[in-house]
C-alpha cells in the first residue's frame, strides 16, 4: 500500500530496497522523487529508503489549513507506526530539514541519527518572514507552482547542472510535476512555517547529527548549517563545494558521500 492515514490526510509514501530504515523528506514544493539520486548508494550500502510526500505536496492530500514542522513531524510518526518501524535514520533537506528536526526534538527514541541539508532552525527573521510571504502569494495565483519554479530553479541548482543534459532532463520533469501541484496546499504549509523557531532548542537534540550546506547556497548559507551545528552536541558539520540549494541533485556523488559515511558511522 502506498497510503497511510493520519488524522484527515491520505498520505503518500514510496519505499524503495531492503535493511536499515532511512526516512527522507524533501523540500517545499517538491516530493519524495526529489531523493531518486541518492536511492542506488542507499540500496547499494544496505538501507530502506522511505520517500514520503509531505501533506499538501506530490500525490499526498490537499490541505486547507495551515500545516507546518510541528504537522510534519506528526505526519512522519504516524507513517513510522503505520510501517511498524520503532526508529529510523531521517534525512531532510531545506522544508524536510525543518520537519526532521523537529521530528528528533518531539520524538528522539525514534530518530537514530539525523541528517539535515541545507535548512532553518527559524523563520522568526523579518527576511524569512518576507520569504514566507511572497512564496504563499505566489503559490495562491495562477499556476504558483509553475512560475515559482522558474523562478527558484537558478538558485536551487548550480549553473554546471542547470547546463547539462542530466539538469535539463531534471527541469523537464520538474516542470511537469510543478504543473500538476495544488498551489494554494503548498501556500498553507508556508502558512504554517511562519511561527518556526528551535533555535533555543537545538541543544536538546540528542541523536548523532549531520548538517550538510552547500557552499554556493543564497537560500541557506553554510555559516548558518555551521552554527546549528554548533548548538546540537556532538553534531558535525560539512560545506558541499559548488553546490546550490538543492545539494542532493547538483552534487548528488558528493552529497551521497557524505551521507553514506555518516550513517555508517551509526
């Protein structure tokens, strides 16, 4: 079945290989087909890759209330209870990097590591906060989803990926993803973004932590993944060269590198 229910959301999830539990949620505006780089590595070392598509995006319900990180995560518990899973490795990235987080502060006996790529620990900033609001305009008008790719593509990838065929192929499919989305379910979830903020909290989480950034990311810059990486104990931190917002695509060996020698390390 690649549906579970939690409260009056249908949700969508993939599951992709066998072994060790791996959950990977993606970021605003996408969908769990965002991770398909790095599912041959994960396969390969001997995980269980588990690709939600967080409420409101991809092939999951529509919503018509605000649903931020708090929602997320409780989404994310209620599909680790629906596949019997009493902990799993997370691995989000930007919107994903949110929820994963609070996912390992609501619940850590069920986090056994973290991994958060190129994320927030607040939107509290009047900067985000302008962020939040032009995105949730945009998503509400006439194909949001469609122009607000167009829009982010140039700063999500970096410009060596954008020119290849491997990039132009990937905006292709984008695209048409982006055509089908529900804009005004993905403007609620930046609705619901808008009061985020563990900042004060990072140090309470206790799962051994990754935070991945990217070195040419304009959306959330390493000295900001270095500096939650300092909050959290024991946590590591490491700067992608060359990659943009969206590291798991533009520097997918690098990124995966990362990753694999992590978990494997837990």
């Amino acid at each position: 079945m690649a549906y579970h229910l939690h409260q009056d959301r249908r949700l969508y999830y993939m599951e992709c290989g066998d072994g060790i539990p791996a959950l990977l949620l993606h970021g605003i505006c996408n969908s769990g087909r965002a991770w398909l780089p790095q599912l041959p590595a994960l396969n390969a070392a001997g995980y269980r890759a588990i690709l939600p598509d967080l409420a409101g995006h991809g092939a999951s319900s529509a919503l018509s209330r605000p649903h931020g990180a708090c929602e997320l995560a409780a989404d994310c518990l209620a599909l680790l209870d629906h596949l019997r899973i009493a902990a799993v490795h997370v691995v989000g990235l930007s919107l994903g990097g949110m929820a994963a987080q609070q996912l390992a502060l609501a619940a850590p006996e069920r986090v056994c590591s973290l991994t958060v790529a190129n994320s927030f620990c607040s939107t509290a900033g009047s900067e985000a906060q302008a962020l939040l609001d032009d995105w949730q305009q945009t998503l509400r008008g006439e194909d949001g989803p469609l122009r607000r790719l167009e829009a982010s593509w140039p700063r999500n990838v970096n410009a060596a990926f954008r020119a290849s065929d491997a990039g132009r192929q990937l905006y292709l499919q984008w695209h048409a993803q982006a055509a089908q989305a529900d804009g005004p379910s993905q403007a609620w979830v930046c609705e619901g973004l808008r009061g985020f903020d563990i900042s004060g909290r990072l140090s309470a989480i206790r799962a051994p932590s990754l935070y991945l950034s990217a070195e040419c990311d304009a959306v959330s810059p390493p000295e900001l993944g270095r500096w939650m990486a300092g909050q959290v104990p024991g946590a590591r931190h490491i700067s992608l060269a060359g990659a943009a917002h969206v590291a798991n695509i533009d520097s997918a060996d690098a990124f995966n590198a990362a990753l694999l020698a992590f978990l494997q390390t837990h």
